[in-house]
C-alpha cells in the first residue's frame, strides 16, 4: 500500500490541515492534542472532506486532486472508515450491520469473507442481538468487522478504543493487530494514548494546528 498526500490543504475555520506525506503498509498511527486536525485527517482521506488543494493518491490512483478537477467520491475510495461514534446502525441486529458495508459499497456480502471475519473478531453469539444492546466492546467489534466486511484497501480507525476499559482495549489492539496481519490490511489509527500506538504501529505521525510536527 502506498498513499501520497502532497500539500494538502483544508480549511478548518480557526486553522487549516496543511501536509503532505507518504505513508506505506501496516499500521500507523496518528497522534497529537484534542483539535490538532486528526479527525479531519481522516475524513479528508476518506473523501468525507475536500482539500482545496493538493493531491491524495492511493496505489497510483489520484482520488482528489482540485487543480485537475479530480474528486473521487467516498463510497469509490475503498476505504473502510471507523468514526469515534462507531455509526452502527441501533435498530438492525448484528448481522444486518456487518452486512451493510458490502451491500452500500455495491456488492454481495462473500459468505467466505463473513465466516472469518466471525471468527477473528469472535462475533458469532452476537449476530441476532440489535447493536443497541451491545456493550461498548461488542460495538467496537462489530464497527470493525463492517469495516472489513468491504474489502476496504485502506482502514481508518478515528479513536477505536474511546470508550473501552483497560481489558477489553488490551483485547481489541490484539484483533486490529491480528486483522492487520491475517488480511494484510494497512490501517491508519488515530489515538490520543501513547500506549495503545505504541503496541501496535510500526509508525506514529504527530499533528498540531493541523500539520505535522517531529
């Protein structure tokens, strides 16, 4: 995996996302303070937001670049996307959640990809229940496993393990780590914790008013 961000620029009101970048597979990580831009970060990755200038290539393709009038939309990017809020779906059982991924992305959930993914993130007694019910844990699986249910080229996580106690964050670095490595799946983790970087990337960029700091 290889995805370019050159002199990137997005307004953000009090600041602007300036930055450019090349980032290669595995898991890298995001840090800095609380409205330092790493949420936008993401979303400007995931076609969520538009630069104003620059260009975003992943594996060769250009998926933004103004000056060219290039604009690839969020749902062609490939991207799996999992915000801070985890946007399941409340009312919808398990299943239908993990399913939904595939089927807005255009195609047919592969029953092969579902099994494993059953299996890695440990879902199988979940799949009846509505994700209402789930504690935060279960939801942080299955958020995940949506995510993967897409095939995605590239994971954005924004935040994945807010809201879990120091147990289950230890056991869910250990599924994204597994994910990664089992699926050869390259992430991008945004986290405000050191630790949770540290045990699992193998990069950590830092930002501050919307760029990149050493």
């Amino acid at each position: 995996m290889k995805l370019e961000l050159t002199a990137i620029h997005v307004p953000l009101g009090a600041f602007a996302l300036r930055l450019s970048a090349v980032l290669g597979s595995g898991i890298t990580g995001i840090s800095g303070p609380s409205g330092s831009g790493k949420t936008s970060l993401l979303e400007t990755i995931a076609g969520l937001r538009h630069p104003e200038a620059g260009r975003i290539v992943l594996n060769g393709t250009v998926l933004a670049d103004p000056a060219q009038r290039i604009r690839v939309p969020a749902w062609q990017r490939n991207m799996g996307y999992v915000p801070q809020d985890q946007a399941l779906f409340p009312h919808w059982d398990v299943r239908r959640n993990l399913e939904s991924s595939a089927l807005l992305a255009g195609t047919r959930p592969d029953p092969v990809l579902f099994a494993r993914i059953l299996t890695l993130l440990e879902l199988a007694p979940l799949l009846t229940r509505t994700t209402a019910l789930l504690s935060g844990g279960e939801k942080a699986r299955v958020a995940l496993g949506r995510a993967l249910m897409s095939r995605p080229q590239l994971l954005l996580l924004d935040e994945p393990m807010a809201h879990l106690d120091d147990r289950l964050r230890d056991r869910a670095l250990d599924y994204l780590r597994t994910a990664a490595s089992e699926m050869q799946l390259p992430m991008l983790m945004v986290s405000h914790s050191s630790r949770e970087l540290g045990a699992i990337c193998g990069n950590v960029l830092r930002m501050e008013r919307g760029g990149l700091v050493p």
